[in-house]
C-alpha cells in the first residue's frame, strides 16, 4: 500500500472511459526522432568546445558572477521549462531536469519545480521539507526524505507514485524514470515500481555462487542508478548492469565496460564516465548523441583516437549530453531547440559549475555551491559617547540568505547583533578615551564567516 504521505496529486493519462492508454512513449519518440531530423544540418553535430574554453568576460560588463547555487536554463522553453524562478537563482544545492520540467532542491531542504504542469509534477507538496534528493521523471516527481522513504507526486497513470513499502525506509537514492521509478536501498538492493512495458521494474537476477551452485538471485550491490527508458546500475566493482528498453542497443553494455564511476540513460542511448574521467556510450547515435567529447578523431574508422579525459559529471537527455570537466560545462548531440547552445551566463561564468542535468530538449546546470558567508568588507567605526557605531558593506551571501550581522569589539568582547539586514550597529558600555577596534561577523543558514579585517583603533568619547 503506498505511503499515506506520498503524493499531491494523483492524476492519470486515460482514454476518455477511465481505461489508462497503453505506454505509448516509443511511438512518440519515433514521431519526434523523425521530425527533428530535417534539423540535421542546422547544428546536431554541435561539441561546445569552444563554449568550454571561453574565457569569462570581466564582472563590469555582467554585473557580476550570479549567487552561488544558481541554476541556468536553455534550451525548449515550450513549457516555461528553462524560466527560472526566483527561488532557484540562488541557494540550490541540486537540480534535476524531466521531460518537460524542472526541479531544483534548496540548501535548507525546500523543493522548487517549475514548467509543465498538466499532470501536477510542479505541484510540490506543501508539507514537504528538508529534502535529501530529487529526480525529475517523465511527467512525475521523486524526493527522498531524510528517514529514507520516497515521496512521489504527478501522473500516476502506471502507478508510479504508489510508493511501496520496501521504498517507505532505508533509500539512499533515487531516481525518475518515463513511467517508472527505482529506488537504491543503503544494502545496495533496488526497488522498482510503475510501467513495467519493457521489463523496466523487473529486477535483473544474477548468479551468485553458494557452495558448489550458482543460485540466481535479485540483482544488488549497486551504488548508483539512472533511469530513462531504461535502467543503468553502477556496482559496487564499477561494472555496469543495463535492463528495460532495448530497441536501439541502450542496454547493450559493452563487453570489457569497467572502472565506471558514473552512468546516465538517455532515451535512447546510455552514458558512462570512468576513473580517468573518459565518456563513452552506446545505444542510438541518430542524433549524434554518442559523439562524446575527443580531441583527435580517425574519420577512416570513425573511431576516437584521443577521448577527451578529466570529466567529473555527466547527464542524458532525449537526444543530447551534457557533462563538466574543472567545472566547465560541456554538450553535443541534438540542437534542434538550442540545448546544447551554450548561453552566456554559462559561457561569461565557466570553471564553477558543479552539476548538469538534461531534460528531453532542454538542459540545466547549476554554479556554483551555496556556503558560509563570506567576512564583510569595508569595515569601519565611528565614535560616540561610551559607543561606537560600526558600519560594513556585504556584497554577496553565497547562495543562503544573511540571518543576521555580529559586531565584536576587542578588547572587551563587547558584542552588537543586527537581523533586519542593516549593515551598521551600535556597540554600548564601552569606556570613554580608551582605545578599540571592531570585527564583524555574517551569518546564514550554512553557517558564519569569518571576522572581517579590524577596523582602524578609535577612542569613544562624551
């Protein structure tokens, strides 16, 4: 029975007498795969390379870097789905692209979704708080809590927002798939519920040798997983174990496939990164969506003679990629709507991006890490009677909102402390004629910052 927590809303595809419709998600990428072939020519071979390379342009010509934990959007925008709420500028810690919408979860623990709605997957609960993780599903939403039950709200036209009991304790991750949904438990085991079309949520049995026979037994031991069409699971050695949707090979793992530290499913194709950091993939390469990052290319064998190393990250979407190497956002594949079109706020700003995720046509990354303040600068003090009034400038607050200023003179340790956001404050009881100076201290939600520089000595007087 699912948990009485677990969703928002419950609403379901049907044909008009209350029947649920077939999963008809192969069909639509057929149409949509031959539709956007015509756009071929107009950029599907597109490696942002030289997007990755672009030198940042001077913080006088852009107003400056955006506020860590900031979240960028491009690409199709016919459902809203790369305009970026006020709440997701700032402050996020992760970010999660589905089909047609976006989530982002905050340093604090809230949700934001934003984009298609028709099936209530941007409707996030309101009671929901504190959050672990989050995925994006087809046209359903996935959060995980911090007593390791799942939470799901959206479309449930297969029942992918029934949670199950064995999901309701003990996930460590999670993760959204078109119809379906898997949950990793903190034994390695996999929990899997929804549209079983393609054998999705049918567990994989793998030999196991007890004494002299192999027993075959549910597939674990897993540290990671991605869903799409189908289902990657990373093992613990770092080989990889692919199930569900195969019509174009994308969970053919190639033999040999090892050292994997990473994997992400796309529609149509699967991702892995290894331990140098190398990309490789297999599946469909239609849309150029297997052309991963390479620096020397054999066009007599189309082979890759030198893959680009060092990638920390990658993501899938419906027929593009998208990864970081030094914090660098890199993209290739299908650019019919723009996706792996770099723009600017992601260009003028590389080198501290620290996640990408990639919807059907759209793509998401986030810069930047929401932390402690940093020391307020331009401190100074101004004398009075037994006081002083210390004045500061605070010109960022890392992601998480500034609580509250804290003013300490030394010596004496007398302190001042201003939550109203004012940046200046008034220290009492000192002594007139004796000399002191005054640090300040921000706090946020993360945490406190460092005391600013001294102020210049100052003598109260009447």
């Amino acid at each position: 029975m699912a948990s009485s927590k677990m969703q928002a809303v419950q609403l379901g595809r049907t044909d008009g007498t209350g029947d649920k419709l077939p999963a008809d998600r192969k069909a639509l990428s057929r149409a949509l795969r031959t539709g956007s072939l015509a756009t071929l020519a107009a950029g599907t071979l597109a490696v942002a390379l030289a997007g990755s390379l672009a030198a940042p342009v001077s913080a006088s010509t852009t107003g400056g870097p955006p506020p860590a934990g900031y979240v960028a959007a491009w690409g199709d925008d016919s459902h809203h789905q790369t305009e970026v709420p006020a709440a997701a500028r700032g402050g996020i810690v992760a970010i999660s692209a589905g089909r047609d919408f976006a989530m982002a979860l905050a340093w604090d623990g809230k949700v934001v979704a934003w984009g298609d709605d028709t099936y209530g997957q941007t409707n996030v609960p309101g009671w929901l708080s504190n959050v672990k993780a989050i995925s994006a599903g087809d046209t359903f939403a996935l959060a995980l809590e911090p007593d390791g039950s799942v939470v799901a709200w959206g479309d449930d036209a297969y029942g992918q927002i029934d949670i199950p009991p064995a999901a309701e304790s003990g996930v460590v991750a999670i993760s959204a798939g078109d119809d379906f949904a898997v949950a990793l438990k903190s034994d390695g085991s996999i929990v899997a519920w929804g549209d079983d079309y393609d054998g999705a949520t049918s567990i994989p049995k793998v030999a196991v040798k007890v004494g002299s026979q192999n027993i075959l037994v549910p597939l674990s031991n897993l540290k990671s997983v991605s869903t799409r069409s189908q289902v990657l699971g990373l093992r613990q050695d770092g080989t990889v174990k692919a199930w569900g949707w195969d019509a174009f090979g994308q969970t053919d793992v190639p033999s040999g496939t090892g050292g994997v530290t990473a994997v992400a499913a796309g529609d149509e194709f699967s991702l892995v990164l290894n331990s140098a950091g190398i990309i490789s993939g297999w599946g469909d390469n239609t849309l150029r969506e297997l052309n991963t990052p390479c620096s020397l290319y054999n066009y007599l064998t189309h082979t890759c003679v030198n893959p680009v190393s060092g990638f920390s990250a990658i993501a899938a979407g419906g027929t593009h990629a998208l990864a970081l190497k030094d914090g660098h956002v890199w993209a290739w594949g299908n650019n019919s709507s723009g996706q792996t079109t770099l723009p600017a706020v992601v260009t003028n700003y590389q080198g501290n991006f620290v996640a990408v995720s990639a919807g059907a046509d759209f793509s998401l990354a986030l810069w930047g890490t929401p932390s402690a303040p940093d020391a307020p600068s331009s401190v100074s003090a101004v004398a009075g009677n037994k006081s002083v009034t210390v004045s500061w400038q605070d010109y960022g607050n890392n992601g998480a909102a500034i609580t509250s200023y804290t003013v300490t003179s030394s010596p004496g340790g007398k302190t001042c402390t201003v939550n109203d956001g004012t940046e200046s404050c008034m220290v009492i009881g000192l002594v007139n004629g004796k000399s002191y100076t005054f640090t300040v201290t921000a706090t946020n939600g993360l945490g406190t910052s460092p005391a600013s520089v001294p102020t210049a000595p100052v003598k109260p007087h009447a």
